[in-house]
C-alpha cells in the first residue's frame, strides 16, 4: 500500500513539475512583451521588419522586403482540391517550396502527396507518399494532396504554450516565428502530419530566393521551429492565388472567399460531392476536396 501511495506522489510530481516548466515557460514569454505581431506598436513593428529586410538583403544577397499585409474585412479563405482530375505530377510541391523560402537541404516540403489505390478508396493507412513510377497518373490509382487544413477549430492553436500559432482574422492559422520555441506540441496535436520543424539550419541556394516576404510567411525560418502552409499569406493578402493553384497543370486547385456567394469556392461546397479529411476530429477544416467528374 504505501509503494503504491509512493509511486503515486512521484507521478503526480512529476506531472507537476512538468507542467509547471510549461506554464513558466509561457509566462516568461508573453509577460515580457506582446504575445502577436500585430499587438506591437506600430512603430516597432515596421523597425523590426526593416531590420529583417536589411538582414535577409545582406545573408541572401538580394533585395529583400518583409510585409505585414493585414486580414482583408470581409475575407474567409478556404481551398478546394479537385481529387477525380489530380494527377499526382507534384508540381504543386515544388511550386510551394520555391514560393514559401523551403529549405532545400535538408528538403522541408508543406505539401505531401498521396498516391492512393482506386478500390480502397481515402485513407490515409494505404497512402503513399513516396510513390515514383515512370509516369503518373498510374493505373488503378488517385491522388490527395494534404497540407495544412487550416481548420476552425484547430487543435494546434490549443496547446501551444506561447500562443506562437493562432489564427487570423481571415481563417489563415500561422505561426509567429519569433515566439515559437520548437517544443513540437503542435505537430503532436495535428492530426493531418501538416506541420514541420527545422532540424537544421535552411539552406536556399543563391539566387533561388523569393525575396517578397510576409513576417507571417514565407521569411526564412530559423532552426529550431515549426513551420507550415499560409494559403501563401504574401500572396493572397494582395489578391493573388497560392503558388500551388497557379501551377497545377490540371485545374485541380481552387481558391476563394468562403463568405462571397457569388465565388468559385462556394459554388463547389454547395453543388459538388465534398469531403473534409478526418471530419470525425471535429477540426472543421477550411481545405475541401471534392470529386468535379
């Protein structure tokens, strides 16, 4: 009885001491200034990105900008994916890599495609990501593109102890670089694989540097964080589609204004056979996918 009292009392301590270093972690964190970008005064923030600008110009050897384009009013973004006309070329892929500053070594992808069999139909227990025939798409086979789902009720923004990821007033989840510690609960709580974290320090070969940037975005992440899809924050916030919608070669990708009635994405929901991945998590994503044929 009292080895069973004892070893008790040392998981409950534990367990105290472990969260009691998140919780002081947390405090430390946001007691010593604001806990999001757009929380800072505006004077600061603007020297914070000119100094970003400056540092990025002087590494990368390119003339850099760093924006902080705000939420439009009236904006909810949400994508679609097109399943029965994706052909698995990953083109989206490697779009999304050079957009968004990716490391190329070692390799960060936000994107990863599955290759799926026909007769067993989405799961993702049979999906292949490393699939590489001759050619694609391959017989008896379909294709699911997942990256960050961008869901309502995101479990990420959750657990996270610094409330260095939260959403947007334009459903965009993102992550303030900045704030983020690497402690990974996020990649822990999502349950689409969507996020990733830098290992090593990102290495972006000269002259393939995007050097339009978003503080929220693509600026290049540092080691030691997470990172993940923003709806291409630097684009879509100037009325421009995600890289990966642009270079689709098929038409699979859509993307619009889930609160305009009259868009191309509101259409699909309301007259196409949707799907959300995982609907049973009750993460109400804003990334469909839907069969066009």
């Amino acid at each position: 009885m009292s080895s069973e009292k004892s070893r008790s009392d040392q998981v409950t301590r534990r367990k105290f001491l472990s969260w009691s270093a998140a919780l002081a972690a947390g405090w430390v964190l946001t007691s010593c200034g604001p806990r999001r970008l757009r929380e800072f005064p505006r004077a600061r923030l603007q020297q914070n990105l000119r100094d970003l600008e400056a540092e990025y110009s002087k590494t990368y050897g390119a003339k850099v900008t760093v924006g902080d384009d705000p939420a439009q009013a009236g904006v909810l973004f949400g994508y679609a994916l097109d399943i029965s006309r994706c052909i698995g070329c990953r083109r989206c892929v490697y779009a999304c890599v050079e957009e968004n500053n990716q490391s190329r070594d070692p390799q960060v992808h936000w994107i990863r495609v599955l290759s799926m069999e026909k007769q067993s139909g989405v799961g993702f227990a049979h999906g292949d990501p490393y699939y590489d025939p001759p050619e694609v798409p391959e017989e008896g086979r379909f294709y699911i593109p997942v990256a960050c789902q961008q869901c309502r009720n995101a479990p990420c923004t959750k657990v996270c102890p610094t409330g260095a990821t939260y959403t947007e007033p334009d459903g965009i989840v993102v992550i303030d670089y900045d704030w983020c510690i690497g402690c990974r609960y996020c990649m822990a709580a999502c349950p689409y694989g969507a996020r990733h974290f830098n290992w090593e320090e990102p290495s972006i070969p000269p002259g393939e540097l995007n050097p339009t940037m978003h503080v929220l975005g693509n600026r290049p992440r540092p080691k030691g964080v997470v990172e993940k899809c923003t709806f291409c924050i630097q684009r879509t916030r100037n009325g421009r589609y995600p890289a990966c919608v642009e270079i689709c070669p098929v038409g699979a990708r859509k993307f619009g204004n889930l609160l305009d009635p009259e868009s191309e994405i509101r259409y699909i929901i309301e007259h196409k056979r949707v799907l959300v991945l995982k609907e049973e998590l009750n993460t109400v994503p804003k990334f469909f996918y839907f069969y066009g044929t």
